[in-house]
C-alpha cells in the first residue's frame, strides 16, 4: 500500500473512531431508556391486571 493511501486509510479510520466516540453514548442512553421505559411499563400493566 503507497504511503499516500495509507495516510487516507489512516484519516478515514480517525474520522469514523470520531463520529463513533460523539453517536455511541447518544445511542447507549437511549436504547437503555427504551429498556427501562419497557420494564416501568409491563410493571404497571401487571399492576392493573
């Protein structure tokens, strides 16, 4: 691999741990939101029930 392709190899992976370092907490948080959401929800239909 030439130098020059190695370096936008290189420029890409950097950009792409970036935007992975910014979405990943973002995305973390909200599918654990969307968990307990579900868990308080079946919670308070077993209650009614």
């Amino acid at each position: 691999m030439s130098p020059e392709r190695q370096r936008q190899v290189a420029a890409a992976l950097l950009i792409l741990g970036a935007v992975a370092a910014i979405l990943l907490p973002f995305i973390s948080a909200t599918l654990l939101t969307l968990a307990l959401g579900e868990i308080a929800f079946s919670a308070g239909v077993s209650q009614l029930l």
